[in-house]
C-alpha cells in the first residue's frame, strides 16, 4: 500500500490525449454515446468535481476513467480528478464505474492472445445453452 500515490490532478486536454493514446492493458471498449454526454457536461460547465479518480496500475497504465479522460479530449475542458497510481493491474476486475463489464471485456483481460471472434463465439455458446434449458 505504501506505493500507491493518490493526488489531486487537473487533467488537460493535453494530458488526457497523452493518456489515451498510450498502448495499455485497457480491457473496456469506449461507449461513444457516455463520451459525448461527458463531453456535452464538460464544455456546458456542468461537470461537477466530486471525488472521482482517474486510476492507474503500477505499470502506468489506466485502468480506470478512460471514458472521462476522451470526454475532456472531445470536450476540450481540462478537469480536476483524484490520480491514483500504483494499483495493482489486476484490480480494474474489482472496478466499475458505472456500466457493467462485458464478456468481451474479461475475454480481452484474461486472455493472453485475444481474438475479437472469441467474444461471438462464446455470446453465441451462451445463448445456445440457455435456450437448450428451455427446450
């Protein structure tokens, strides 16, 4: 616990694209319309400070307010968020901001060589076997 450093950061337009565009483990596929809704909040001065962090793992990598961060891209509205760094990388599992996480997203965590068709493929095993119960 002594590694994880927590502080107050306003976030820039600048720094968050720096963020974003960095290669990382992030496992969540963007939800445009969330973006633009941020985004629409951001730039009509109705985006609040309330706590909420943006998280990264000991690698640097964020794990946690990717959706935020390409609001304050699109937005162009620099914001203040709590940075927490040093989280262990298998924490985002434990993380939700709101949406719940998809097959797609545990698939793209968990395995090592993710291909984007093993996601139909177990949606489609799925459901094959709840209407195989129904049957």
């Amino acid at each position: 616990m002594e590694k994880i450093k927590i502080k107050l950061v306003f976030f820039t337009p600048e720094m968050a694209e720096e963020i974003i565009n960095k290669p990382s483990v992030n496992y969540r596929n963007t939800k445009t319309h969330v973006v633009n809704q941020y985004a629409k909040d951001m730039k009509e001065g109705k985006w609040v400070f309330c706590g909420d962090s943006i998280k990264f793992d000991k690698d640097g990598n964020c794990i946690d307010g990717q959706h935020r961060l390409r609001a304050i891209v699109k937005s162009g509205c620099g914001q203040w968020f709590i940075r927490v760094d040093g989280l262990e990388p298998e924490s985002a599992q434990n993380m939700d901001s709101g949406f719940k996480r998809s097959i797609e997203d545990y698939l793209k965590k968990q395995a090592e060589a993710y291909e984007a068709g093993a996601t139909a493929i177990v949606k489609q095993s799925a459901v094959l076997s709840k209407n195989s119960k129904h049957m």
